[in-house]
C-alpha cells in the first residue's frame, strides 16, 4: 500500500509494579498496532526508571500504562514527574485499568492526559491518539517524497 | 510530531558526538521519519562514522533472537564496551502499525546507561531492515558505541540486506522445526558468518548441528569454515563463545581500507534504492496516469512493458 505521509504514533505500552494481569494491554497493542500506530511493548513487572528510560531511547510520542493493581497514584505521579525532569514533558501519558473514578481527578493533576476505566470502548481510546496526534505539531512532510 | 526543527541541528549534532543518550535518541526520530533537517545532521557526522563494530542478528521468527541479544549485550558490556542496538519488526502492509516487541526480552540492561536500544518498524522495506537503519547504525557510530547489534525481521529467507550492513552476521536457528532448517538452506544461510544454534538444551538440537555441518561441508570456498555455536540464550550459556567467536572474526577486524570500501558498496546500495524509491513515491503520485494506462491495456492499446516507460516519462518527464 501506498505509505502514509502522516507519521504514525509511537506508543510505548507498559505495567510497573506487582501486577502481572497483561491481557488487556496485549490487546490494546494490537488494536493500536490495526490502527496503524507503532506500539513498543514493553512489558510487565517493571520500575518506574526502566519505563522513563525506553521512553527516552525510542523517542515516543506517548506513554500507556496498565494498572489492576491499585496502584495507579503512586506510579503515575512518579512517571510523570520523571518525564518532566527528564526533559521529557512533551511525551503524552494515559492510563488504563481497574482505575477508580475518584482517582481520575487526581491523575490527570498530575499529568496525565487521558484515562480509560474499565469497559472503555477501544474507540474512545482511539479517538483520543487521533486528537493527542492533531494536537501535536504537524509533522513535517517527508523530504523525500 | 518531532518538535527539533532545522535551527536546532547543530545542538542535536553536537549531543550526538558527545554522545548524549537523549540527543541520540532526538537525532533517530529526525532521520526515521526524515524530518527537517535529517540531511545537515547526517553530513555533520559522516567524519566520526566508521569506528564502531557491527554484528547483525538475523534467523527465523523465534529461534530466540531477542533473548540471543540480550545477552550478548550483557557479554558485552562485561568486555567494558558501550552497545547500541537497532531492534527491527516487521509493519503490517495493511495498516502500517507495528508491534516492535523486540525490547520486551532486553530488560536486563535496561538501566544500563552503555547501552542503548531503539526499535524500528520496517515500514514497507523488505529484506528485513528499516531503510532508515543505514544512517541510525551512523549514528549511533557517531555517538561513540564501540559495538552495534542489529536485530531483524525474522521472516525467513529474504533478511538478505543485514550481510550488507553489518561487519559480522549471525545466523540465528533453533532445533526441532524442520522448516527451521529448510528455511536456512537457500537464503539466509548464505550469508551468515556465524551460524547459532540456539535452544541447545532442547533434544533434537545435537541433530541441528549435524545438519548444518553437514550442509556446510558442501559449500565450496569462502563460507565453508562458518562456524557452528550452540547457545542457550535463557540461560546464558555458549554466549561467551559467540562473542569470541565474533571478536576473533576476519571481517570483524577490517583495516580501514576495507572500511572504506564495504563504506562505498553500501553507499552504491542506498543511492540506487533512494532512486528507486524516489520513482516509487512518483509513481503513486501520479495515480491517475497509471489508472488511464492500465485502461489502456485493458483495450489492448498498448502492451504492459510500453506501458511502464509511458508511466516513466510521465513521472520523470
């Protein structure tokens, strides 16, 4: 197929922490990677610096984090700041889960740009990386082409 | 999505040759995406190219590359050399996205601030690299890693482009798949300067090496003497052998002469595959022309082979 002259999301998908539940961050990998984006798994069981550090080295666009665990507030306060002093603050963060709705105020205080509770329509996440990418500077058009 | 315009070229170039992890990592996303500015940034570091080792990991999907490469990056760092690594996977030609899950097996180094790892999506380039993977293995040169590891597309027989890239190729397989073997024979296989036999724990492993030996044995000249290593790669054991085996090499230790000159096939490559490219891109541009001719030949006006150099002149016209 012809190759699109607007750049796809990098997307780095990740667990942190003692929560090993990964199935729905598998799917959404995949249905990021149907829709075209360039999704980096990075897996589960990880610290906060190996999250900051991928972001960094792959220079993504946005940060997905997966949490069933309950412990969303602690980890997603600490990635966000570490983005930010990192240099980072231009990379985008949503969250995804078993997420209280109480606690959405307060993630999104924190940096957090979107959150998708439990029985989120994919679309709406979709919706959301449409919009996150509009929001962005557009893309230079390729200078080859 | 890449805010670096061109007038931060200069700082970016300077971050890369002072080896900055960030400034590196900026540095890729211009040149992948080719953005404002790629150009400059690449020609300010064509002087600090050619220092760094390249040993290319390449074999069929799951024979435990990734895993293969995690370790070697840990053998070595233990050798006290700083390691990049450019992880390839596969773009969907449906969609474009891709799933770069190469790094997900790499964790071990992962607050190591020597190494350095970047995935990369094909993006339509067959022969199982990126076509931007010329100029990051350049500057990730530049930016002063001894040794670059690069992963590819594990499709089978057409990984062909690694062999061109890297200073040493290794060709990675596993035991008990028959097909793994049959894949290896004609395309891959010929390419390889080192031949891993991973999964070694695994029965039908020893019976691995003999088919490979033997296979070997038929070559004539040059690759007869390819070596056959057995790895465990999730255990670690016959890693060290592999990066002995890569070290003491010949074409791991090329003179500059030879540099130069592997330096300018390479160039030869990436000049004739731009202009192909360039005709590609053309081509799709000018959609309606190719409609109107395949009309054309659908009325038998013309035949197809005429047809394709009305559609050259067009484009290049």
């Amino acid at each position: 197929m012809a190759f699109k002259t607007k750049l796809p999301l990098k997307i780095l998908l990740a667990k942190v922490g003692f929560d090993g539940h990964d199935r729905g961050v598998k799917i959404l990998t995949s249905i990021l990677r149907e829709h075209g984006h360039e999704v980096i798994y990075l897996g589960k069981y990880l610290m906060v610096p190996m999250v900051l550090e991928a972001a960094m080295q792959e220079d993504v666009d946005i940060v997905g984090l997966s949490f069933l665990g309950g412990s969303h507030l602690t980890y997603c306060e600490e990635i966000a700041d570490g983005l930010r002093r990192r240099g980072l603050s231009q990379v985008g963060l949503m969250v995804g889960g078993v997420i209280p709705d109480k606690d959405i105020e307060r993630l999104k205080n924190a940096g957090v740009h979107a959150v998708f509770t439990t029985n989120t329509d994919t679309r709406d996440i979709l919706t959301f990386l449409d919009a996150f990418a509009a929001s962005r500077v557009a893309p230079s058009t390729p200078a080859d082409s | 999505m890449e805010p670096s315009g061109s007038s931060n070229v200069p700082a970016l170039r300077d971050g890369v040759l002072a080896g900055d992890p960030a400034a590196l990592a900026q540095a890729i996303t211009l040149v992948e995406n080719k953005l404002a500015g790629w150009q400059p940034l690449l020609s300010g570091i064509q002087d600090r190219v050619g220092r760094a080792s390249v040993v290319g990991f390449t074999g069929p999907p799951g024979a435990g590359k990734s895993t293969l490469v995690n370790e070697f990056i840990k053998e070595q760092r233990r050798r006290k050399r700083t390691v990049g690594v450019i992880a390839v996977d596969p773009s969907s030609p449906k969609t474009g996205g891709a799933v770069l899950g190469d790094r997900v097996r790499m964790t071990d180094t992962a607050l190591d601030g020597g190494v350095f790892i970047r995935s990369l999506a094909s993006r339509g380039r067959l022969g199982g690299l990126s076509s931007a993977a010329p100029q990051i293995v350049d500057l990730m040169d530049a930016s002063g890693r001894d040794v670059i590891v690069l992963e590819t597309v594990g499709a089978g027989q057409s990984e062909v482009d690694i062999a061109g890239l890297a200073d040493v190729t290794v060709v990675v397989c596993a035991p008990g798949l028959g097909d793994d073997i049959q894949a290896i024979k004609a395309g891959i296989l010929e390419i390889a300067d080192l031949l891993v036999v991973n999964k070694s724990d695994q029965p039908l492993a020893k019976e691995a090496v003999r088919q490979l030996k033997a296979m070997l044995m038929l070559r004539q000249g040059a690759g007869a003497d390819v070596e056959v290593i057995s790895t465990i790669a999730t255990s670690g054991e016959g890693v060290r052998e592999l990066a002995d085996a890569v070290d003491r090499h010949p074409r791991a230790r090329f003179s500059a002469d030879e540099r130069a000159s592997r330096r300018l096939a390479q160039l030869r490559r990436l000049i004739t595959e731009g202009a192909l490219q360039i005709v590609r891109h053309r081509c799709e541009a000018n959609d309606h022309a190719v409609t109107e001719l395949g009309h054309a030949v659908l009325r038998a006006e013309t035949d197809l082979e005429s047809a394709s150099y009305t559609l050259l002149k067009v484009i290049l016209g």
